[in-house]
C-alpha cells in the first residue's frame, strides 16, 4: 500500500514584543534637569505662601508614597523601565547635572548581629539583632548634592529624598534615617504589633515581647496566634517546642562573654539546665532562679555604672537599662524597642501584686513572695525567662 503523504501545515509566526532588559543600565547621566525642591504639601493659588516637604522618609503604605514616586519616575525614569526597577538613587549635583543608579546598587547595610560572624559568612534575617545604618558603596555622594533614593523590601516599598541644599547635607544622618527605613521595612510585623495597643497588651499579659532572638520568625507566629486564634495555647506550644536543648545552648553560648553574665555562670546554667530537665519541677525550679538573677543583673550593672548601691528602687534601674538601650542603638525606634521594653519589665516582671484582687500574675515580686499561683511555673514562662536575660545581655 502507498503512503499517503501529509502535507505540512505552515508554522504560525510568533510575534514577540520587545522588553527592556530587566536590569537597565546601571548609571545614567542627566546633562541638566530641574532644580527640585521639594513636594508642595497643601493646595495654594498664585500669590500664597505654600508649605513645602523638601526631606522625607516613608513607605509605599503611605498614599503619598505613590503621588510623589510618580512624579519622581516622570522625570528620571523612562515607562518601559519602570516595571523592572526595584531600587533606584537619584544624585542632582550643583550644576543641576544628575546621576541616576538602577537596580544593582552597591549597598552596605550596617547590622547589628546575634552571633559571631566569620568574613564571608552567610547572614539571614535570624542572625539580625538591629539595623542601625544604610550606605552607598564607591558611590561619591557630595555635601552639595540633592538626594533622592528608593528601594523594595520583601512585597513594600521605602522612598526618601533631600531636596533641600541650602544647608549642606549630612551624611551620617542620612544614612542613619536610611537605616531606619530600612529596618521598618524588614520588620513592620513587629512595629505593627506594637501600634497596636490592645494586640500588643494581650501578647504582654501572657509574658511575651518582641525579644531579640525571636524577631525574624516566632514573633510573627506568636502576633498571628493572638490575633487569629480564639485559644493560642496549641500553637504556643508548637513555638516554645522550638526551645530545645540545640536552640538552648546556642543562646546561652554568648552569655558568658560579658563579666557580669560570667560571674553568674554557676547560678545561671543551674537554671538553665533545670529547664532542660523538659518536666513541671525543673520548669519551676527554672523560673525561680532565673527571674531573681534578672533583677540581680540588671541592678549590678546599674551599680558598676553609677556607684549606687542603696536604697535603689527597681524603677530607677529599669529607667537606666532604656537609657542605656537607646544610647547602644542610637534610637528609641531600633529593633531593641527600649521604650517598650521598659513598659514590658514594669508591668510584667516588676509590678506590684494585690491578693485581695487576686492581681498575683507571675512576676519577680509575686514569686520571691511565694504568692503565684503554681500554674504560673508553666514551660512557656520558663523560656521568657531565658528570653529576658537574652534581651539584657544585648543591652548591657
């Protein structure tokens, strides 16, 4: 039999559309552009005074994020690029020449870290214990240019500019402000919690803070659990669970580094190993260590800074630890969030009891008193013991 020959169909064109790369040109140069001021912030006809923001720092959950990044674009940024851009630096010069850099910017970022790190080692957010400044790398910014910078961060955007040059820029203050950009960018979970008062309290009540070493994953469980959940418990046991001999130990390595953490070692790794028993007597036993050996640290340390040794009450050197975490960081807003944490010791680790209104929630005064209920020396509470002590040896 003859084969039947096919004919072959012809193959439809594919039509394609031309993209722009997706990393532009990594500089280019404006010879002359406008000479920006600033954003007009108020309507305001011919002939009036208008105010004028000519520096600025926010975030792409700010409507005016959009109404000034448009513009922004309109003049700096062709359409087809805009879609492909995720960071740009805009440099206007004194002769009004500008300098634009997309996309692969060499940008240092000065953090504060929880361990030891070696040249060349890998970071993750975990490692991050604050983030304190953002820099440009071999790029030349004078006293004299207008700065404009934008950049993304996760599914968010930060903008900052400094339009205004009748005062030379600084610097270190730029890249201070950028840090804090930064830093609300790659924690707003965190700040969010803490805006929110009644979010905030109820994670409060239970013992629980924004701590150093659960910033990057477990707190965010932890917010989501009290926010979502009608009872928590499941899945606080799920993140206490965390806590294991491992993460333990890993914590409590650094702790011997400082003096007044290793004069304590013995007291110290008898708590610690009493939590590591993983039963309600070691929990107990724990916890009863631990919360007078905080007080014991922290009132040591006031000492050795100041020479006060009596009649000390714990306001006072609790007021000297937020003193002390925001000169270390520079910022009440750093991720070791001083004001807060003051607010935290007063109303969860030093508050005064009441037995007749039965207000006998565990605490430093309620356990030393012996008036806490036993249900109170739970796992959970052990680890924020541990946890705080974590959060003072940053501070100190």
């Amino acid at each position: 039999m003859s084969k039947k020959s096919r004919k072959k169909k012809p193959r439809k064109k594919k039509h394609y559309t031309p993209q722009p790369a997706l990393v532009p040109l990594r500089k280019l140069n404006f010879p002359i552009v406008e000479n920006l001021v600033g954003f007009v912030v108020e309507t305001a006809q011919p002939g009036e005074m208008a105010k004028i923001q000519t520096r600025g720092s926010l975030v792409s959950d700010n409507p005016l994020f959009y109404t000034y990044i448009d513009q922004i674009s309109g003049i700096f940024l062709k359409t087809a690029f805009v879609n492909h851009v995720f960071q740009f630096l805009v440099l206007i010069h004194e002769n009004l020449s500008a300098d634009l850099y997309l996309n692969d910017l060499p940008v240092k970022v000065l953090m504060m870290a929880k361990r030891d790190f070696k040249k060349g080692g890998v970071i993750t957010t975990g490692d991050i214990a604050d983030i304190q400044q953002l820099s440009f790398e071999g790029i030349n910014i004078k006293d004299t240019d207008k700065v404009i910078y934008c950049f993304k961060v996760g599914w968010k955007f930060g903008l900052f500019f400094d339009l205004d040059r009748e005062h030379t820029i600084n610097l270190p203050s730029m890249e201070t402000e950028l840090g804090a950009l930064y830093r609300y960018l790659s924690f707003q979970y965190i700040y969010d919690v803490l805006e929110s008062k009644p979010h905030f309290d109820i994670l409060l009540k239970d013992g629980w803070f924004p701590f150093i070493e659960i910033l990057a994953s477990e707190f965010k469980e932890l917010s989501e659990a009290y926010k979502n959940l009608p009872d928590p418990q499941n899945k606080l046991q799920k993140i206490v669970a965390k806590f294991n001999e491992k993460r333990i130990e890993r914590i409590v390595k650094k702790w011997w580094k400082k003096k007044i953490f290793s004069e304590k070692k013995t007291i110290l790794e008898s708590g610690i190993q009493c939590y590591l028993g993983f039963d309600t007597k070691g929990f107990i036993v724990c916890i009863k260590i631990l919360l007078t050996e905080i007080e014991g640290i922290i009132r040591l340390h006031y000492f050795e800074e100041t020479g006060k040794g009596k009649h000390v009450h714990i306001p006072e050197l609790i007021n000297h630890l937020f003193d002390k975490g925001k000169l270390k960081t520079g910022s009440e807003a750093s991720l070791f969030f001083p004001r807060d944490f003051l607010y935290y010791l007063k109303e969860v680790i030093f508050p005064h009891f009441d037995l007749e209104k039965g207000d006998i929630g565990l605490s430093r005064h309620t356990s030393s008193h012996g008036v806490a209920k036993g249900e109170e020396y739970s796992k959970i509470r052990a680890v924020q013991m541990i946890l705080i002590l974590d959060q003072l040896y940053f501070y100190i």
